[in-house]
C-alpha cells in the first residue's frame, strides 16, 4: 500500500488542485527537491535491483549492490541505452505486472514498448497540468488535439492533464490538416495541441484561408526552428510552445516555460544528468524515473543533446531546473516532418530491393535540411558508374513508388505535407569526396537544420 502514497515532494506539488498546485510550486525549495530526489532514486535502484530480471542481471555483472547506491555516481559507467530496451524482451524490465502499454514510433525494425500502470499514466497527467496552467490553460477553455494515438501515449497523457484543468476537450486526432480546419473551424477551440510537423501544413492552410481566435499552441514531439515558431505565431497571432519528451519518458520530461527559454524538467518524476558535457554545458540528457513502479529505468540514455539553464525565468514552476532547446541527437536518430527517422529506414528502401539496390553503390547520405518553415528529407544516393545518365529519371522515379509502397505512414505523412522528400542521385564516390581516405565510416543520416558549433566538442 505504501506504493500507491504519493510522495513528500508530490505531495507538495500537488496540493488538492492545480491551481494551489501550482502556486504552490513556486515556493519549494529546490534543496529539498534535491533531496526527495536522491530518497526516490535509491528506492527506485534497490527496486529494480530485486525484481528486474534484466537489472539484477546487470548490476551482478557490473558489481553494483542496489543497497549500496546512494546517488546516480555510485552506478560508475552504467546506464541503460535504447539498445537495451529493444534487444531485451519488455517483461524482463517489469517490477510489476502492467495496466498500460505504449509504443515509440518506427524508428527501427524493433518498436520499444513501454509499460505502466493507470496510476502512472494519470499521475504523469496531472504533473502535465501544471505545465500547461502555467502557459495559461484554465477551466473556461477549448481544447482540441490533433495527436495520433496509434500506440502513442501522448493523446492519452494530454487526456489526463485536461481532465484534471477541468476544461472542454475533444480528440481530433491526426486528419489530413485540410479536414481538420474544416471540421473544427466552427468550434472556435481557443488551444490547439498539435505534431509540430503538422501544424506547419495546418498553418499554410489558416494563412491562405484565415485563422481565428487562439490562446495558444501547444506543439509536441519534435524541435521547432525559431524562425518557423516565429512565423506561426504571426499567423495564429498567438504564442506557441513546445513540449519535451518521449514515450519512455510517457512524454513528460519537460515543458517550455512561458518565457520561451527553455524547458522546466519533471524534476518530481524524474532524475536528470547531463552526460559528458562539452565546455558550453551540453551533454547527453540521462534520466531515472523516481515515481514509477511497473517499468522503472535507471540512468536511461535519452540521445537529446542538450544543457542545463541558469538564469532564473520567475515563472510559476522556476524551482524546477530549465533545459536548453534539445540540440540534436547522440546517434544517428533524428525527430523531423517525416517522423523519427533512422538509418534503417534508408537501408530499407535504398538497399532492399534487388533490382535497384544493382545500380546504386552502398554510399548513400540523408540530410534533414529546413529551407522554409517545412523540413526537406533530402536523400543522396549514388549511382553505378555502368548506369547511364538517361536512366537516371526512370530511376529515381522507381525510387519514389518504393518508397510509397514499403512505407505508408510515412507516405501519409509526406501527403499531409509534414516534409517533403528529394531525391538526388549522384555520381559514384560523390559522397566521400576527397576526404574518402580518412572518412571510414559515411554518416548515414545527418541534421543540417542544427547550429554545429554547440556540438561539435560533444558529438565528434
Ligand atoms: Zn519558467
């Protein structure tokens, strides 16, 4: 029974509604966040220490005694990767039996599958409420959401957030944008919940045909460019704010402060750590869950690129610490309009059919690139020196109907105008140019939305 007791620190935050809630966040002490903090990590290690099969297995081979652990240092050199999470089977993780299953999105042939119990997935709700109270939601709105909720928790976890705000809410779910605005036009819905990718082709739309009245945006699932925020803004005559997370996370890690600075962690579920940070602070984001009982995760390795913030920013959450913008991705794993894309993907398509992976050459290069306010998927492949110019229409064309057929929720995406896809065929050994003797390993998939300077110390 002890389990189901929320925490001192939730406790705190809590309060018997969101607003007290809220106002009460202000005034904790981040001292003692800290340490409930380091009270719940322990809890959490000697948990999955005795029932993870796949924790006891590890910690024995890393000579890591749960009992002995008094904060994340003492673990040395051990964290739990994505890698883990797909190789393994998922009850191997489990503490306890589940209630609810998500899944994140294709990014490779092995989809990770995370589980919880009800009481997690409302209680990562409610924390989700404080968030959105603080950029402004209240009782008296409109809400519509345009989440997709095929095995994706996020539709879900906005449900709980708004039912504890109390306000109207009605799912839309992912439509072709056209059909959304026409559909929900009439309901003068006064905060949207959106894919960002999604809302660039609903923005297009609203700027040719009109907008109406908003309090403001709130977008999810991937980074969005500064100059796009900008634009939209100006379309929606509204704010826009993004949130952060990712389904092992039941996408609640962060959310933007109202003053656009950054994201305030979930500092009561969660424990973060910036992993190697380069001199400007930026590392890899590494996080513990400290409330979860069914599916715990010790030191998981997020991918995101990203640093702490200092200056205060006088909101209703600033006792809970501040990220940086995520900078870009660890690997090779990339959030764009297309979705989260992989190297595997390409292989797929580039190398899986016979016929055509015979006049290619196996370099071939990805680049998310970001023109206008729409992300360009850009694939570079090479083609066979035997294969003549005049083929290379037919060939790209064959390409392009691929593409359609081994991946259509991708195509879907595409047709919804998330992203748009281009391909460019070039000459054999076009890729390694002349830096081909010392370039062994051709990065597959690479990010030219991104400032490369932050990084470059960090991802070399
Ligand atoms: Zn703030």
């Amino acid at each position: 029974m002890l389990d189901r007791l929320p925490t001192l620190l939730e406790r705190l935050f809590l309060g018997p509604n969101i607003a007290r809630r809220a106002a009460l966040a202000k005034r904790v002490p981040h001292s003692l966040i800290e340490r409930v903090q380091m009270a719940e990590f322990r809890k959490t290690v000697e948990r999955v220490g005795a029932r993870s099969a796949f924790y006891k297995e590890r910690f024995a081979a890393a000579g890591i005694q749960p009992g002995r652990v008094r904060r994340p240092g003492d673990l040395g050199e051990f964290y739990t990767t994505s890698a883990d999470l797909r190789a393994r089977d998922t009850a191997e993780f489990l503490c306890a039996p589940p209630q609810a299953g998500f899944e994140t999105t294709g990014t490779t042939a092995h989809n990770k599958r995370i589980y919880f119990s009800n009481e997690e997935v409302h209680d990562i709700g409610f924390e989700g409420a404080v968030g959105l109270w603080n950029l402004g939601l209240r009782p008296d709105d409109r809400v519509v959401d345009a989440f997709d909720y095929a095995f994706w928790n996020a539709g879900i976890t906005l449900m709980h957030s708004l039912n504890a705000v109390g306000c109207f809410h009605m799912i839309a779910s992912k439509l072709e944008p056209m059909e959304f605005y026409r559909r929900v036009k009439d309901y003068r819905f006064n905060v949207m919940v959106v894919d960002t990718a999604w809302l660039v082709a609903l923005t297009e739309i609203a700027e040719r045909q009109g907008a109406w009245p908003v309090k403001f945006i709130l977008s999810g699932s991937e980074n969005m460019s500064e100059p796009t925020r900008a634009w939209i803004e100006a379309v929606w005559q509204t704010r826009v704010y993004q949130a952060y997370g990712q389904t092992e996370s039941l996408g609640a890690s962060g959310i933007e402060c109202p003053m656009q600075k950054g994201y305030h962690l979930n500092e009561p579920n969660f424990l973060f750590e910036i992993l190697n940070p380069n001199p400007e602070g930026f590392g890899e984001l590494v996080f513990t869950t400290l409330t979860r009982k069914i599916m715990p995760l010790v030191r998981y390795r997020s991918n995101d690129i990203t640093r702490l913030l200092d200056e205060p920013c006088g909101c209703l959450l600033q006792s809970l610490r501040r990220i940086d913008k995520i900078q870009g991705r660890g690997d090779e794993i990339i959030s764009c309009g297309m979705g989260m894309i992989s190297p595997w993907i390409f292989e797929k398509w580039l190398a899986g059919d016979a016929a055509l992976a015979a006049e290619l050459t196996d370099d071939w290069q990805v680049a998310v690139q970001q023109p206008g306010a729409r992300d360009v998927i850009e694939v570079r492949a090479e083609v066979r020196q035997e294969v003549l110019p005049s083929r290379w229409p037919g060939l790209e064309a064959a390409l392009m109907r691929r593409f359609a057929e081994i991946f259509p929720y991708y195509e879907k995406n595409r047709h919804m105008g998330m992203y748009e896809l281009r391909v460019k065929l070039l000459d054999r050994g076009a890729l390694r140019g002349a830096a081909s003797g010392v370039r062994r390993k051709l990065r597959r998939v690479v990010d030219e939305r991104i400032s490369k300077t932050a990084l470059a110390p960090t991802l070399a």
